[in-house]
C-alpha cells in the first residue's frame, strides 16, 4: 500500500492495480469467489475476460466484477476515483466536502456527495463488545446557533437565545482503556435515553465518568461506579473528568462547522461514523493502514441514493 497521498493517486491510477487490491482485501489471498453460487477458485475456476475486467464463472456462467457485493457495486465511477476519495475522508483531520471531492476528481457535487455518504457507510463501527472500562459519559448538541438566527427563524422554531430544543443531541463514551469512543444520535438526553444506552454498551461494574447532569444520576445503583464532576466549580479532580470525550467533541464540531457546515439530524450518524473511525483509528496507524483497514470494510455494505435519502426504507 502507498504511504502518502501523492504515492496513493499514482497507485491507484491504474485500473488493474485498483482491482488487484480490493480483490485482496474481500477474498483470501485475492482469489475471486463468484457472488452467484459462492464457488471458490480452488473448487471451480474461474477466467479473466481481460477486455471487460472481470471474471466468469465455470459453473453458472455469470460474470462478476471486484464491485459486486461492495460499496462500489452498481457504481460508474471508476475505483481510481473511489480509492482516492476514500484515503482522503479516512485522512483528513477535519472530514472533507462534497465539493472538494468534486473538484479534485472531476465528478458532479451531487456525485461527490453520494460518494462521499456512501463511504461513511463503510466506517460505521459494528463492535458488540462491551466497554470495560473506565467510561467518560458525556452528551453534545450540534446546529446553528440561534443567536445568529434571523428573529423571525428563531420565533418559528420558538428557540431562546441560547436554547437546544432544535440542537441535534449526541450521547458519546470513550472507554479509556482501549481509547475507543462510541457516540449515536439520542432523541434527548433523559436520564431513561442516556442510561439506557449506558447500560447497552458498558459492563457492569464498570467506573463511569460523567459530568453533574442530573441523567447520570441513579448509575451507582444499577451495577456501576459512578463518578461526578462539577463543571461550575472545577474540571478536572484526580482522575474524575471527561477531558478526553471532549476532545473527541472539539474534533467532530471542527468537521462539523467548518467543513460540512449544514448537516441534517437525519444524516448526522454517519458523519458520526466518520469521526470515530479517524478518532479510534488514530493511535498505531498510520494514513496507509488506516486507508487498508476501512478498504477491507466496503464487503457487504449497500447504500442506495433512496434510502440515503429516505424515499426507501433501507439499511442506513
């Protein structure tokens, strides 16, 4: 794999060379198994059709190219200009725009944007395992600030100066442990919304960390060790603090204000999805592994523009 970004466009600029990695990623040692009866090379094979790049299969006769089953599939955009756009979401600190994308690989914003969605699909994290421990707690809002609302804006969405009744609410823990986060888009934060997804994700027995808000309250008595720090008086007290899913936060408004600017509560978690990956994938990675480890996540993950765009009810 290349190690910066100039090395990744010249890599990937040939279209064998683009084929020849993701089949290396999805099939053991790159060798094709057809989507259409799941026959391996070693069990049938398969051959080359050099002129349409890609294989067909001895045994049901269908054609099948490295797309199927991935991300990329039903896709005319070529994996040059995939593989480039993907390097650049998983590495760039800050997330980068649909029109950035746009620009720099010559496709359609529209395009871009579909691309860039898509993408973040691939990152969302499907972990199970409980946080061990020990967990800061904390929530986030995001969206405009109602102070640099037009008045008549403000009065219709009935929003005082510094009101959150129509902030997106984010609920986010990082194991300090493993130095993972985990943060979903909650509906409020209730104490039943964020105990909940406590109790979800945290073992049992378990030292959380949170601030004073009154939804963490009553965690002592369903199996955790539950520690409090008071934000109007100090932030930090030993090891009671939350400083470091605040820095989790910090990172995700930069992406947030200062690249995307605008983004709707409705496609808010998957750029969620995009700052954990940079975020978890961080410490013991450099740009090419973390590149290698989201390209070996595009297997079995579809995303169609209707239910991207909720015109069709869909996985996303």
């Amino acid at each position: 794999m290349p190690e910066t970004l100039i090395e990744a466009i010249r890599y990937f600029s040939d279209e064998q060379t683009c084929i020849n990695a993701v089949a290396y990623l999805r099939w053991e040692d790159g060798s094709p198994v057809c989507p259409k009866c799941n026959a391996a090379q070693g069990e049938r094979n398969h051959y080359w059709l050099t002129t349409q790049k890609r294989w067909k299969c001895y045994a049901c006769r269908k054609q099948f190219s490295v797309k199927v089953g991935t991300i990329f599939e039903d896709s005319p955009i070529g994996l040059d200009k995939w593989l480039t756009a993907l390097w650049l979401l998983v590495n760039c600190k800050n997330g980068v725009s649909s029109y950035e994308i746009s620009r720099d690989l010559g496709i359609s914003q529209k395009a871009a944007w579909f691309v860039l969605q898509r993408l973040r699909h691939v990152l969302k994290d499907t972990t199970v395992i409980p946080m061990k421990g020990p967990v800061e707690a904390d929530e986030s809002f995001h969206g405009g600030k109602p102070k640099n609302m037009h008045r008549s804006r403000r009065l219709k969405m009935r929003v005082a100066m510094n009101g959150y009744e129509e902030k997106t609410a984010v609920f986010g823990m990082l194991d300090r442990e493993t130095r993972k986060v985990r943060a979903q888009v909650v509906p409020n934060v209730k104490r039943e919304t964020l105990q909940r997804a406590i109790l979800d994700r945290v073992g049992f027995g378990a030292t959380v960390y949170s601030d004073g808000w009154p939804g963490y309250d009553g965690l002592d008595a369903k199996g955790f060790i539950h520690e409090t720090v008071n934000h109007v008086e100090e932030y930090v007290r030993g090891q009671v603090h939350t400083q470091a899913i605040e820095n989790f936060w910090s990172l995700l408004k930069r992406g947030l204000n200062g690249t995307y600017v605008a983004v709707e509560p409705y496609h808010m978690d998957r750029y969620l999805d995009e700052a954990m990956f940079r975020f978890n994938h961080r410490i013991g990675h450099t740009d090419s592994t973390r590149f290698a480890q989201a390209l070996a996540q595009v297997v079995s993950r579809r995303l169609t523009y209707k239910e991207l765009t909720g015109k069709e009810a869909g996985s996303c």
